[in-house]
C-alpha cells in the first residue's frame, strides 16, 4: 500500500488552465521594455520565457510574439531547436519538417506555405513532332479521318466528295509508305490501312459509275497477296460486269469467288449461286439458273429464290414443276414471330408497357416488310402461273387457292379469289367478274369490304347507279373506314345532282384516309358544279402538290381561273400543261383561243395552227384557221381549210360557199362559178348561191344570168310563203290556246251555276275544234321551213359565226379534257 497514492495527495491536474503568458497580453505591450526595443530596432530579442505551466504539453516550448523577427532562440532544455543554426550550419531536414516553415529565415521574407508567390507552373513539355515515328503516326491518324469522312459523305449522298476523300486518302497513304521507308521502318507497312484505303477508293469509283477505274482498283487489291481472304473482292469485280451487261465474265468472276469461299461460310455461297442463276436468267439460259435455284431450295429456301425458280419454270413451259416450285414457295420458313405476341393482356401492367414499347420497333418494322415482301411474291406467283398450269385461268386460281388455304398464308387466299374478279375484268367477262365478288358478301367485314367496292364501281361503270349506290352502302356497313367505299357512295349522290351531299361523302374519305387522290379530286369537281370556285382552286392545288405532273389537275386549274376570269393564271397553267403533254390539241387550242381573247393573234394562230396538226379534224380550230386568213387576206390559204371542212361536215352549206367565196375574193372567178354550180346542185334552193351565180354571170355575160335569175325569184318566193305560213301557224296556234282556256273556264262555271245552253256549248266546241286543227295541219310546214331557214341562213364573207353554248354543253366541254370519270381506279391494289 505504500506505493498505493490517492489522486487528493497529489495536486491538482487541471490547475494552471485558467493562467496564461503575460507575452500574450496585447494590452501591456505599451510598457513592456523588449518589445518596444524589438519594435524600435531590428536586433530586438524576446527573451526567452522560462515559466511552466504544470499539466500541459506546452510547457518545454519556446513561445515568442507575432511580432518582431522570428529567429531561432534556444530551447529551456538546453538542447538546439529542430532546424536550428550551429555554427554556421543549419542542421539537416527531419522527417516532421512542417510543410513551408523554416527555422532560418531571410529578412524580409513572407508567410507562404503553398508556394504560391512562384507564379504559375511551367507548361508541360509538348513532344517533338520532329522524330520518324511521330510523324507517322499524324500521318495515319490523317488517313483513317479521310476514310471516315468519305464513308460519312457517301452516306448523306455526297457522291462526289465521297470520291475526293477518298483519293485524297489514297494520296497520304502512299505518302506515309514513303516516310516509313525513309525512316528504315518498311518492315512495318500498316497493310490493313493499305487495305481500307484501295478498298474505299474503289467502292466510291464504282459508286460515280467509274467501272473501269473501279476494277483496276479491285485488280491491285486481289493480285496482291500480302492481302488475306482479297478473292471475295472478286464478287464485287463480278457486280461491276453485270450492270455492264458483260455477262460472260460476270459469271466467271462469281465462280471464282465462290471457289475461293470455304463451305463454313453457307450463307456468302448462297447469296454469290442466286447471283449466278439471276445472270443466267438475263442470257436467256434458264436450264442452267434451274439448276442454281434448286441447289438453293434444297439448302437454304428462301423467298426471293423460289419466285426466281418459278419464272424460270414460267419460261420454259414446264406445268408440274410450276406447281411443285409454289408449293415450295408458300413453305418457305419467314422467321418472323406471330402477330399474337404483340396483343397486350389486360392484367399486366408491365407487359402492357413493354409490348407498346417493341410494338413499332426496328425489329418489327422489318417483320411487316419481310412478310409483305413474302405476301407480294405469292399473289405475283400465282396470278402468272394461274392461266398455264390448268386449261383454264379459273381453274388455275382455284389450285392456287386451294395451295395457299392448306399454307401459313390463309389470308392471302381471298385476295386471290379479288384477283380472280379482276382478271375477268381485264378479258371484259363482266358478268363473270361480278358472280365472283358477289360471293363474298357472307364473308368477314374486311373481304366483303372490298369486294362490294369493285362491284359498287363496276356497276357505276355500267351506268346502273342504283346497284352502285346499294353495293356502296354495303361496303360502307362493312368497314366505315373504308375511303373507296365512300367515294363511290359520294359518286352515286353526285349523278342525282345532289352536289352537297356528295361533298360530305368525299370529305369523310379525306379524313380517313389524307392521302387519298381521288375524294380530293371529286371534291373540287363537286366545288365546281356548286359554283364554290375558290373551295375547288384550293382542292385542286393541295391535289397538285402531291400530284406535281398529272395532266388532268392541270387543266382544272387552268379551267378555273378562266371561271374566276383571271386569264394570265390559266395561261400559265396550261403552259406547264403543254411540258406534260406536248401534243394534247385540246391543249393547244384553248390555249390559242386564251390567247385571242386577250388580243394577241399570232400567239394564237400559233397555237391553233400546232392544234391542227396533232389534229385535223377539230372544226371549230379549222373555222378560226380559215377565218384568221380571210382577215389577213390569205384567202388562198383559207381554202384549204374550209375543203377538209367540207369533207368533214358534208351537209353543211355554208363550208362550201366559204371556199367559193375565198375564190371569189381572190380574183379566181372561173373557179368561183364552177364551185357556185356545184353548190347549187346540191343545194337547190339555197338562197345565198343563187344571188352569188346571178351576180357571178351577170358580170362576165354569161347567158346563164337569166335562168338562175328566175330560180332565185321563185325560191325566195317559196320562202315567203313558207315564212308566211309559219307565222300564221302560230298565230293561229296561240288564238287557239288563249279560246280554248277561255271557253274551258266558262263551261266550268255554268256547270257551277247548273245553268246551261246546248247550243252555246255546241258552238263552244265548234270553234274550239276548228281552232285546234289548225296547228296539226300547219305542223309539216313549221318543221320544214324551220330547216331551211336553218340550212340557208349563211354569212360567207363575215366572220364565223357561233351558236350559243348550253350550260350542259359547256360544263361539258370544259371538262371534256379531264374526261369527269369519277372514282377512278377504285380497285384495290
């Protein structure tokens, strides 16, 4: 227990705390003697403190103020402090050396522990670019961005800076070739950037359509044979010689290639054999691409090859093959996943989400291509081999859709049974065609869709509009949302007038489906007829827009702003029209009568004159033609017009009193005479021709002067009475009418009254019987001299003159050119 002391023996161990070093009084650093001799001069030294403080770890340390110099001063131990300077030599670095301290300072300097007073760090040092292998390496790295940017500029269609870059690369390539051999480093040649380089400058050659620099390019890469697996290149050797047609060496490029590919490599062997039998089928040697095909479908099947084998079967005649070829065809393995797998269930959230995510993804993107693709062969297979594998075409498509029902392509076979319709389309067997589709009126909505629309159009066609309008109503209950259905329910409406109605009907087509051509196009007919012009110069414009070279919205457009009288517009459309269809007469002739409305003759004699030359037989063109020489004196010229207008309207008077008339202006009144005669024989009483051959005679003396002379007195006697006949015809007609309302109404009121006089009623129907008769005896002559005032009412020697147009006729010639068929090409695809 002696060595046993309890803590209240001791001192106490937290006494002194509360203590500190007078050094650190600020205040009494006015009176405190050294500090003020240190201020005062600069050999001032505190001096050291000796007091400890008990209980601190302090208590051996030597303090000193912040003030003053801070130079070493000796430790109350005795011993020198770290860093400290004995005799002349500062002690060395220790291990705890605080970073940016140092206990032998030079006057003057300043606290700067992070070194930060030495200014900025020096740049590193950037390598020499001087040395062999650096400029190598820039060289490459120059080489490898020209290909890449070659690749890049080909990709967005660049074609020709594609090919610069390309030879651009080629000549750095070779330059870095150079410096290595320079270098003494020729054992080191990158053959694959040498191999990258040829191969993309021939690619971009063959890419310009620069075959033959192309080849040579492929030459130097196959002969070459530091280059590994090069022999493949000669596939694409063989590519450039088929699109040169030099199908000989093609062949033997592919053959070669083939031999130099290993078995491993299935597929490659595959593509180059359907490569060889393609050749063989341009040369015409369709036994030996048989034989490729089939080496195909007995190791790889697939779709392209197999409509390949079955053209090649096609070709040659061979009707058994064909079969077995389809049968083949239509078991070819797509690959492809069920249509199921993307039907959402209703329960699982998650799958919801992730099948609506993949749902029009990339990958099934290309399953709907593949299948359409698959789908596009068989319907082409089997509408080609349908009419030759059986006696008959309806035959053949019944196998053919007999093979397609047992397949995986089920769907396929009610659109065969359409083609089928539409095959009897083609040989005008419309009877047949329409038993056909009639049969799918108790199949599902889809198909029944379909075949009621071609049979809505077939009877438009055929003029009987209620079978249209009942099978139109039938496609539109089958599937609303069938655009062809609705249009040809609106073209129903539209030939019972009812315009408004019809429009409805185009409108909803155009919002099922935007792109549909033909609502658009009936729509601004539809406009037209409604008088609505700037709704139909809007429908016809959107149509232009996606329609930039189809003839007949053209001639709409044109049509129109001649309606809105704005001709400038409707000449500027029909001159675009002209670049479609420079030899349409139609054109050419409104254009020049644009032309003479707007007083510029030469234009449009220009125009007209093209006209007749497409087409002769125009009578109005040929009537301005002739008219136009006349007014120039050319009446030389105009004959000939006039002659093919005789030829083409026989009956018609008046052409030849024009060509009469044109000799008779050209002083040929020999030729004028005998023309006049001619006239006369064949039109007797003609009015006109006899004056002109009592004139004619009477000035060159001729002793025929006086008997035409007395047959113009009595035809135009004849005329009289005939004139006078028909006037009182009708006088006597409307007398008649105006007695008998009148004799009608007063035998209606005595029958009222119950007073009346059998003698008055029987002179009332007397006089009404009597007045009544006069009309019918009267009727022969009204009907015959309306025709010969008709036929000898001429002006040879004015202006043509020109009826009046109806509005039909006119609505009807305007869109003549347009031919207003509507619902064209209802049939689907």
């Amino acid at each position: 227990m002696e060595h046993v002391h309890l803590a209240a023996e001791e001192d106490d161990l937290y006494s002194g705390y509360n203590d500190y070093n007078p050094t650190f009084d600020s205040e009494e650093l006015d009176n405190d003697a050294g500090f003020q001799q240190a201020v005062r001069t600069s050999h001032g030294r505190r001096p050291p403190m000796t007091a400890k403080f008990p209980g601190t770890a302090i208590g051996g340390r030597a303090l000193g103020t912040s003030f003053g110099s801070r130079m070493p001063m000796a430790s109350s131990m005795g011993r020198p402090m770290t860093g400290a300077v004995q005799d002349g030599a500062a002690r060395p670095m220790t291990a705890v050396r605080a970073a940016g301290y140092s206990s032998a300072m030079t006057r003057g300097s300043t606290f700067d522990p992070l070194g930060q007073s030495k200014g900025p760090a020096p740049p590193l040092e950037g390598k020499s670019e001087d040395t062999p292998d650096e400029k190598v390496k820039i060289l490459e790295k120059k080489v490898n961005d020209l290909i890449e940017e070659s690749c890049l500029a080909h990709g967005h269609g660049d074609l020709q800076l594609s090919l610069d870059r390309a030879k651009e690369a080629g000549r750095k390539e070779r330059a870095l070739v150079r410096q290595r051999e320079q270098s003494g480093n020729a054992d080191h040649i990158n053959l694959d950037l040498t191999y990258s380089v040829l191969f993309n400058l021939a690619t971009q050659y063959a890419n310009n359509d620069m075959y033959a620099e192309a080849l040579n390019t492929y030459q130097v890469i196959v002969k070459n044979k530091m280059f590994s697996n090069a022999g493949r290149l000669k596939v694409n050797m063989a590519n450039i010689h088929f699109k040169q047609k030099n199908y000989p060496k093609a062949i033997k490029l592919y053959r070669m290639a083939l031999d130099q590919i290993s078995n491993s490599h299935k597929e490659m062997r595959i593509k180059i054999m359907q490569n060889i039998g393609v050749v063989f089928i341009r040369m015409g040697q369709y036994s030996d691409a048989i034989t490729s095909f089939e080496h195909i479908m007995s190791e790889c099947p697939n779709i392209k090859t197999g409509f390949n084998l079955i053209l090649c079967y096609y070709a040659i005649g061979d009707r058994e093959r064909m079969k077995k070829a389809f049968q083949k065809l239509i078991c070819v393995p797509l690959g492809i996943d069920e249509e199921d797998k993307y039907i959402p269930p209703n329960d699982d959230t998650h799958a919801n989400l992730v099948i609506e995510a993949i749902k029009n993804d990339k990958l099934h993107q290309m399953e709907r291509e593949r299948k359409a693709l698959a789908e596009k062969f068989i319907m082409t297979s089997a509408k080609l081999i349908a009419p030759a594998i059986e006696a008959t075409f309806a035959a053949g498509f019944d196998w053919c859709v007999d093979m397609v029902k047992s397949s995986q392509y089920v769907e396929l076979a009610n659109d065969l049974e359409i083609n089928k319709a539409i095959t009897y389309l083609r040989q005008r067997d419309f009877n047949q065609a329409v038993e056909t589709l009639k049969t799918f009126e108790k199949k599902d909505s889809r198909v029944k869709s379909a075949a009621a629309t071609n049979l809505s159009f077939l009877y438009f066609l055929e003029k009987d509009y209620d079978q249209a309008d009942r099978y139109a109503d039938l496609a539109m209950t089958a599937d609303r949302y069938n655009p062809a259905a609705l249009i040809n329910k609106g073209n129903t409406v539209f030939v019972k007038k009812d315009y408004e109605k019809a429009a409805e009907f185009y409108k909803e087509a155009l919002r099922n489906d935007s792109s549909c051509t033909e609502a658009l196009y009936n729509l601004g007919l539809t406009y037209k007829r409604l008088g609505r012009l700037e709704e139909s110069l809007d429908c016809f414009l959107k149509l232009h827009a996606i329609l930039r070279n189809s003839s007949q919205v053209m001639w709409q457009l044109a049509n129109l702003f001649e309606m809105l009288e704005d001709p400038h517009q409707a000449i500027e459309w029909l001159m675009q029209l002209i670049t479609v269809t420079p030899t349409d007469p139609q054109v050419l002739a409104k254009l020049g009568e644009l032309y003479d409305s707007e007083g510029d003759k030469s234009q449009a004699f220009q125009y007209y004159q093209e006209s007749f030359r497409y087409f002769p037989s125009n009578i109005d063109v040929i009537e301005w033609l002739g008219a136009y020489y006349i007014d120039t004196q050319f009446c030389e010229k105009a004959i000939q017009y006039f002659e093919r207008a005789t030829l083409i309207q026989p009956t018609q008077v008046k052409w030849q009193l024009m060509v009469a008339s044109c000799y008779r202006r050209s002083g040929n009144y020999q030729k004028a005479l005998e023309t006049y005669k001619d006239i006369h024989r064949k039109f007797p009483e003609n009015v006109e021709c006899l004056r002109f051959l009592v004139r004619l005679c009477t000035d060159m003396g001729m002793k025929e002067v006086q008997d035409y002379a007395t047959k113009l007195k009595k035809v135009e006697k004849m005329k009289e009475i005939r004139e006078q006949r028909v006037k009182s015809a009708r006088e006597g007609s409307a007398r008649g009418t105006r007695r008998e309302g009148s004799a009608s109404s007063e035998v209606d009121i005595k029958a009222d009254s119950g007073h009346s006089s059998h003698g008055t009623s029987a002179k009332g129907e007397r006089l009404s019987a009597k007045m009544r008769a006069l009309p019918g005896s009267n009727e022969p002559y009204e009907a015959s001299s309306q025709r010969d005032i008709d036929a000898s009412y001429v002006d040879p020697l004015g202006a043509p003159m020109e009826r009046p147009k109806t509005a039909a006729k006119k609505r009807n010639e305007e869109d003549e050119f347009a031919d207003e068929e509507l619902g064209d090409d209802l049939l689907p695809e």
